[in-house]
C-alpha cells in the first residue's frame, strides 16, 4: 500500500485504490476522482512543480520565461 498525494485537491491516495492515474514528465499521479484527473489533464503545470530549478520538463513556458530572464540578469523595463 503506497500513499500518494492527489495534485488537484490534496487528498491522500493510495495507489493501489486510486480511481484515476496520469503519466506527465516521467512521473505517474494518482488521482481520488475522475473529476481532479481531468483538471490536472487540462492544465499539469498549474499542478506540478519543478523539485530544482533545471528540471525544465516540469516548468511552464511562464516559469521557463522568468528562469532565463534571471540567469540573463536583471533588466529594466522601457
């Protein structure tokens, strides 16, 4: 019995009764109800989070945008 965390509502999910999975990023999610596993199906990024900061498989193109703009330094805006 593995216990997991479902990444739209936060309930806790056993793997082995879990109503729905999803594979995103090379990483399975386990899901209480169909409903959060189509939530997380529309939009996986606004549901997961990148573990460290190069892990750019799990980065929004938002969160992609602002991690090159400070590696680039800071600018001023017009």
């Amino acid at each position: 019995m593995t216990k997991h965390i479902d990444p739209v509502c936060g309930m806790e999910v056993d793997s082995s009764r879990a109503a729905v999975q999803e594979t995103f990023g090379g990483k399975t999610y386990y899901f209480c109800s169909a409903h959060c596993r189509e939530s997380f199906a529309k939009t996986p990024t606004a549901y997961v989070h990148a573990e460290k900061p190069d892990d750019k498989k799990t980065l929004g193109a938002w969160a992609r945008t602002l991690l090159r703009l400070t590696k680039n330094g800071p600018t001023t805006a017009p």
